[in-house]
C-alpha cells in the first residue's frame, strides 16, 4: 500500500526540468512518488535508476513504476554504491540526481521494523534488513559514553547521559527487546514538557545510527557529482540538521572549486498548505546545484 506523500514535489519538479530523452537517478527511490513524476514528464524515452535500501518499499515502487517498462531500473543497496549501480546499467553523465532522506511514512506506519516509540515492535530500525546491527544490539551493547555521544550528537537530546546512565542500569536486569520497553524508560528520565513526545530524539538518534545516515551522505555526495553531466542537477532534501550543514557545506566547498553553482541560495522549504496536508514536510530542506 502506498503510505508515503512525496515532499516538495512541485518544486523539486520545476528546479530539476525532467524532459524526454534524459537520464535521472532517485538515490532514494522509496514508494517512487518522485520517481513516478520525473517518470512522467520525460515520455517517452527518459530512464531513471531508483535506488533504495529499503526491500518493502521498493516493492511498492516497482509496481508503481511498472508502466513505464525498462525506463525504469531499480536496485536495492545504499546510495552510498551508486556508482557502481550507475555504470553497471548505464546510468552515467545523467541530467539529474535526487536524494531525499531519511525514514518513509511507512516505516513509521509498520510496528515490526522498530521504528515507531508509539507502536510495541521489536527494537530494529534497519532499512535493509539483511544488515547486522539493529537498534537492540546498540541499546543492549553499546556503553553508556557511546550512548550518552550518540544522543547527544544525533538526537541533540538535553538528557543524553541520564538516558545512557538508566539504560545500562536497567539492562542488567534483562536485555531491551521492544520499542515501547525503551520509550517507558525515556519518559521516566526525563522532565515533562516540550511539543514532542519525548522518545523522538532518541529514537532519532538510533535510527541514524543504525543506518549510518551521516556517514553514507558524506561518501556519496561526490560520487552524486561526478556521475552528472556538465549542467546536470543535484537536488537534495534533508530533515536533520546536521544533514543539512553536511550538504550546505559540500555545496560551498565544490562551488569554491569552481565544480558546481548553487541554484538555492538559501533552502526551499515546504508551503503551509503542504504542511498541512503532510506534517512530515514541516522539516523538509531542499538545496539544489547544477555542474559547471
Ligand atoms: C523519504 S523516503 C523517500 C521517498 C521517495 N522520494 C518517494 O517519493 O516515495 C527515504 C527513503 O530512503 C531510503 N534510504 C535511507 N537511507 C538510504 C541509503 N543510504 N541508501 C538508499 N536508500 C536509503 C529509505 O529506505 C526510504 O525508503
């Protein structure tokens, strides 16, 4: 089933121009809702390679995408190997590249992959589940510094070190097997108060860990470059903070270089009205370049 609504797809459509006769990669094709559109605009000839890590997902995209026949190509790994996914079907020299990040509406939506602190689920949150580590193993391995680092850098949580320091304590008891077993010690560490429910940077946190977030960003950004053509696009939505001072500052540096110009002087972020239709557009950031 469909779950997730694709963000700031108007506008990702008018900076990125798909025509016929042009070559795309969706680093995170997801459900495919942008893949579908840049699909559409470039009858009859354009190709797109969608990546996703993400098996359900790109399930629901390969159906999705099944009308437009072998223009579409999907591929199941991380971005973070685009090239050698983008030069095994020929998907060099393309017009355009868009990544948008992060988790999708139906990982939340779906208890069993861990994701949710609202829903009982086992502690997981991988997006490829052929991977190893899984949330479990960081919650019920990991010391209380590295827990107390990562939700501190990731989760930018307030009460990083009470949280380690009650997660080690309470494991000696027995391991953390569930999602609510870790949200109930969360909210017990912490004061009352704030707009979110107090398992969200935690959780946050964890999932970036698990997955690696950062660090696949920061190897596949050149890579996105330089499988471009002069004048070819990048366009990039990012939910996080960090992740959008990691893409702000590669834009700076290649554009210091000469190797791209910025087209978004500062990020496009969504309307109210999609806002409101899409509250997980509130923290939508999107930056695009063009290659010199
Ligand atoms: C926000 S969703 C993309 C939604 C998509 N644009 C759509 O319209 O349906 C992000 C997707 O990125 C995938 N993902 C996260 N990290 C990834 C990585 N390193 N490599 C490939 N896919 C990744 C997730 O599995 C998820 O499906």
């Amino acid at each position: 089933m469909i779950a997730h609504k694709p963000v700031l797809l108007e506008e990702v459509i008018a900076l990125l121009e798909p025509k016929s006769n042009q070559s795309f990669i969706d680093a995170t094709v997801g459900q495919g809702g942008h893949a579908h559109e840049i699909l559409s605009h470039t009858h009859p000839d354009g190709r797109l390679l969608g990546i996703d890590r993400d098996a359900p997902n790109l399930n629901i995209a390969k159906k999705r995408l099944k009308p437009f026949g072998a223009r579409a190509v999907l591929v199941q790994d991380s971005y973070a190997n685009v090239s050698t996914h983008a030069y095994a079907h020929k998907f060099s020299q393309v017009d355009a590249i868009l990544v948008d990040l992060g988790f999708s509406s139906a990982h939340i939506d779906d208890p069993k992959r861990g994701f949710s602190f609202q829903q009982e689920g086992p502690l997981d949150m991988r997006y490829d589940t052929r991977q190893k580590l899984t949330a479990a193993e960081i919650v019920n391995t990991w010391d209380e510094d590295e827990l107390a680092r990562v939700f501190r850098k990731l989760g930018e949580e307030t009460y990083a070190r009470q949280i380690a320091k009650a997660i080690v304590k309470a494991r000696v008891l027995g391991d953390f097997q569930t999602t609510t077993q870790l949200a109930e010690l969360i909210v017990k560490n912490k004061r009352r108060g704030g707009k979110i429910h107090p398992a969200t940077q935690v959780f946050q946190a964890l999932r970036m860990t698990v997955n690696r977030e950062l660090e696949e960003l920061e190897k596949a950004l050149p890579e996105f470059v330089s499988l471009l053509r002069p004048g070819g696009r990048l366009a990039v939505i990012s939910f996080h903070s960090l992740e959008d001072r990691i893409i702000k500052q590669f834009f700076a540096d290649k554009q210091k270089n000469k190797e791209i110009k910025i087209q978004t002087k500062r990020p496009i972020t969504a309307t109210l009205s999609e806002i409101k239709s899409n509250p997980r557009a509130r923290s939508a950031k999107l930056r695009v370049a063009e290659t010199v």
